[in-house]
C-alpha cells in the first residue's frame, strides 16, 4: 500500500461504528484492527504472530517487553521454523502507543471484549471495504508494506532481512527494486561510459578545429 492508503484504511477501522438495524451505534468495534494495523505497519510482522503476543510473558506466547521496547515474536518454548520471528527493538511511537494500551488494562497485543483475538481477516476485510481499497489487500500485506518501505528509505538489506525475518534470496526477489541503491553500480557504470564518450567527443571536436584553423593559417602564408 501507499502512505496515503495505509493512513486511509487506519482512520476507517479506527472510526467504524457499528450498524445495528441500520442505524449507526457508538459502538466502536473496529478498534482492535486499527491497533492490528498499526503493529503491522511498524514491524512487518505477521498476523499469527501480532494476533498471538501478550503483554507481559506468557507461556505458549510471543510478548513485548514493554520497559526495554523489545518485541519477541517467537512464542516461549516454540523452537526456530522457516519463518524466522527475531525478537526486534520497537520504534518509540508504537512502544508509547503499546504503553497506554497496558494502562488501560489490556493485557494482549489485539485484544477484542478483553480476550486475545485469534482471527483478524474478517474484521479487517470490513475496514478494507470502508476504505475502498481492493480485496488483495490482506492483513499479510501489512508486512509487505512496511517491508517495501524500509527499502524505499534505503535501510541496508542486512537490517532489513534482520529485522523482518527474511532471507536475502526473498529480499532480491521481491523487494531490491524497491531500494535506491539496487543496481546503482551498473547505473552509474552506464552514466560514466556516457559522459566519457561525451568528453572524447568534445575533444575530438576540438582538434579538429584546431587542425582547421591551423591549415587555414597555413594557407594564408
């Protein structure tokens, strides 16, 4: 998603009131999702795993430690898969955001009726509708979205794939054309061969001329 699509589904999950016999309720029941959504952009994170964490350590549960800002995906006691969940540091705006969430009693990172949420597609599905925005977009674009920011703003691969779990053969096909940096070697190799024909061009103009007005000299001895 672009800025302003991610910016536009946030605000509909976060404003949506809940219809009862067509007349609109204060009942905000989309709140979890603008959360969901909000973890998802800051860390690329799956969905198993935001909907799965507590906040505090849980058994069974990855959990934020919410005093040192660390994120630990990885459910306690689950051993390493495939799909690698490192334990990350938390931007600040979203660990002052998780903060206020435990103020306010959650004890879970999504959180609906003061229960861990298990299931986010449905939910979500209506806050994407609202915002008119495709059916492609899944909660797991999420993490494709802020993936392929990180690549716009030119973080080195190393820490991408360190910090979003994924293998460099992943990050070269999917996302380095996203990176400016990606292939800016042979770009400016081109770019220098250019400007070096240029300048021999130039040159050989120029002895040229200098030939030109040197014969005419001659011709006028």
């Amino acid at each position: 998603m672009t800025r302003s699509e991610a910016a536009k589904l946030l605000l509909c999950a976060w404003r949506y009131r809940e219809i009862q016999k067509g007349v609109a309720t204060d009942r905000r029941s989309r709140r979890h999702v603008a959360r969901f959504i909000l973890v998802g952009l800051y860390t690329g994170t799956r969905a198993s795993a935001i909907c799965g964490a507590a906040l505090q350590p849980t058994e069974g549960r990855g959990w934020i430690d919410l005093e040192r800002g660390v994120f630990y995906r990885r459910p306690m006691g689950r051993r390493e898969t495939k799909k690698r969940q490192p334990a990350i540091p938390l931007p600040a705006a979203l660990l002052s955001h998780l903060r206020r969430w435990k103020r306010n009693g959650q004890r879970f990172v999504i959180e609906w009726n003061a229960q861990p949420v298990r299931a986010i597609e449905k939910a979500f599905a209506g806050a994407v509708a609202d915002a008119k925005l495709g059916p492609d977009v899944t909660p797991h674009v999420l993490r494709h979205t802020a993936i392929t920011w990180a690549a716009q703003e030119g973080v080195p691969e190393h820490e991408i794939c360190g910090y979003y779990g994924i293998t460099r053969q992943i990050f070269e096909e999917v996302y380095a054309h996203h990176h400016p940096d990606h292939l800016s070697k042979a770009r400016d190799a081109l770019g220098k061969r250019k400007r070096h024909n240029q300048v021999v061009a130039r040159h050989k103009v120029k002895a040229t001329e200098s030939e030109q007005r040197a014969s005419n000299v001659a011709k006028m001895r």
